[in-house]
C-alpha cells in the first residue's frame, strides 16, 4: 500500500466486492460485476481493473439492498469512482507530475490562465498590432498574425509530451491489469473492445435503457452526451489530420473554404464538442450526489469546461476568419488549446485510455 487514506481506500473496496461477490444481485447489471464473478480474492491490481470498468451507472446503488441505510453501507459507485481517480495518480507519467489529479481543477483552471496569457503576450510582443487587428483572406491568412513555425513548434511540443505522457501511463495500467500469464487480446477481443467504447455500451446499462437517476429512474442522456463528446473529440482530431496532409504533402494552406474537408470535419466536430460538454455538465450538476465522487468533481468540470471553451473559441474563429476580429480569435483560441494539451495526461481524459484497457481485458476474458 501506498499510505494510510488509500490502504483504507482499498479496504474499502474489497470489502465491498466480497460482499458483492457473495450477493450477486447485480450480475446482469454491467461488465464490472461479470467481471468480478471471476474472482475469489482482488488483489490491488484487480480493483484497479475494476474500478476503471465501471461507467458510473449508478444502478447497483439503487438496486443494492446494502445501500445506506443499512449496517453494510456499500456504496460501489462511490467507492469504485474514488479508486478509478486514485489510480490516474499513480499510473500517472511522469510520477512527479501525478500530484495534479489530487488538485486537478484549479491546476487547469491556472494552466488555461497562464497558456492563453502566454500566447496572447508573444502575439502583441512580436507581431504589429496593426497587422493582429487587421482584416486577413486568403490562404496563409493565420500565419501573417502567428507565424507557421512558431505555432507548428509549440504545438507539435505540447501534443507530442501529451501524447509521450498518455502512453506510458496507459502502458502502466494494462502491464497492471493483465497478469503476464494471461492470454494476449486476440482480434475478437480487440473487436469486441473496441464495439464497446464506440457504443458505449455500458453507459446504456446491460439493459439498454440508460443510466439511473436519483429518482430510479432509466435515461440515455448521459450516454448521447458522451457520444457528442466522443465523437466530436475524434472529428476535430479527423479534421487536423486532414488539414496537415493538406498542407505537408499536397501545398495547400489555411484557412480552407467552408466546404472543404477539413472545415466539415472540424465544424461537425465542433459542434459535438459543445452539445456533449454542456450536457455532461448540465446532467452532472442535476446528478444524485450520494453514490459520487463529489470531492473529485473538480477534475470533471474543468476536463469538461476546457473541452467546451475550446470548441466555442473554434467556432468564433471559424465564423469570424475574414474580419478584423480574427488576430485576437485566434490568439485566444490557441490559448485554450495549449491549455486543454498541457493538462491533458492530468486530466479526466485519462479515463478513456483505461476505460478501453479495462473493456479489452474484459473482452479477453470472454473470448
């Protein structure tokens, strides 16, 4: 163990696991209990698995006959949401960094303050205020306020730590979760993990019918704003994807015309990008606290409000590129995105990346 609160952490949780084990009352609920039914004792790393399987439902807490008020007080979302967040902090890359999960909403909070002060300071140092203010068409229009290089170098360095970070620590966690004498994930396995996380599966619940509300109630809400998150997240990667090849390999500079590729990518993906943030958001501050993390929520708001910031300042941009206003919209925005980056691999990001690990292991086990 690694210290006093998270020994009783993982006390708390395997207590709660045996008890659930025994019960078996919300084996058909989600992949979590399926899971579990495969084990007679959980070591550290099988709670890990456990904990970043579980979507947060909340249905076994409504179901379970052990909830409070009764002498067990089992409270498995809770519990289990409280180990998945510890275990971001210790599978983090690099290990001194993994402090900013414990205070992860002011840290980003701070770091989105001081990236678009940055950007907005080296825009007015080194570039004529006259030329940020004036009105830019045409290809090469973004790079006469930042220049290409400039902005190409400080985010390639940014992505490439984020991405560097994200993977070491996500190479952690499946090193962790999937004992070396466990069969490799074959291709039904992949295919199966890989159908889960773009369904969202587990967000429907076995059932299909959603996730619990505080009044027992079934909703899918929370499920189609993850998809808008998901799937807006992957169209914005899509469109600068798309956007670099165009400008590596075929010559062709930004911005591009409103039909192009890369804008259609961009703007669908923007769009999902503000519908899905302000709907977790929304759905989060109406959530039932009691089977919660509620101390953590810091980490979820601010993952949630940079993602939307990001979105809104593209959008501006995008509406805005051929007036004078585009110098300061696009400074602001590569702010946010330099801040979204850099907290990146200490952010709620991090749970996509463990959540596919834990669902791949779950599918190896039932291939």
């Amino acid at each position: 163990m690694h210290g006093t609160s998270e020994q009783v952490l993982h006390e708390d949780a395997t207590r709660a696991m045996t008890i659930c084990n025994a019960c078996r009352y919300c084996e058909g609920l989600c992949a979590t209990f399926q899971a579990m039914t495969l084990k007679r004792t959980f070591a550290e790393t099988d709670l890990d698995y456990l904990a970043n399987l579980c979507h947060n439902c909340t249905a076994c807490y409504h179901g379970c006959q052990y909830a409070p008020p009764h002498d067990f007080n089992l409270n498995v979302p809770k519990t289990l949401a409280t180990l998945r967040a510890d275990s971001y902090r210790r599978y983090a890359w690099p290990g001194f960094m993994a402090r900013l999960f414990e205070r992860n909403g002011l840290v980003v909070s701070i770091a989105m303050a001081l990236s678009l002060a940055l950007v907005l300071v080296l825009v007015f140092l080194f570039q004529d205020r006259a030329v940020l203010i004036s009105r830019h068409v045409g290809p090469g229009a973004f790079y006469a306020v930042i220049g290409h290089n400039l902005m190409a170098a400080v985010a390639g360095a940014t992505f490439s730590f984020s991405v560097l970070a994200l993977l070491i620590g996500g190479r952690r966690f499946w090193r962790a979760i999937a004992p070396a004498a466990s069969k490799p994930p074959g291709v039904g396995a992949w295919a199966k993990a890989l159908r889960y996380a773009a369904t969202l599966k587990y967000l429907g619940g076995e059932h299909g019918e959603g996730c619990s509300t505080a009044d027992e109630r079934w909703t899918n809400m929370r499920r189609y704003c993850h998809q808008f998150t998901m799937w807006g997240f992957f169209l914005c990667f899509a469109s600068t994807c798309v956007a670099s090849v165009w400008h590596y390999v075929i010559g062709v500079e930004a911005p591009y015309p409103f039909l192009s590729l890369p804008v259609l990518l961009g703007t669908a993906g923007g769009v999902g990008l503000l519908i899905g943030p302000a709907g977790l958001l929304w759905l989060k501050a109406r959530s039932d606290a009691r089977p919660a993390d509620v101390d953590r929520y810091g980490m979820d708001y601010a993952f949630l409000a940079s993602l939307f910031l990001v979105s809104l300042t593209g959008m501006l941009l995008l509406a805005f590129r051929e007036t004078a206003a585009m110098g300061i919209l696009l400074a602001v925005h590569l702010g946010f995105v330099l801040a979204f980056f850099l907290a990146l691999p200490y952010s709620k990001f991090v749970h996509g990346i463990y959540r596919f690990a834990a669902l791949l292991r779950f599918a190896t086990e039932r291939t």
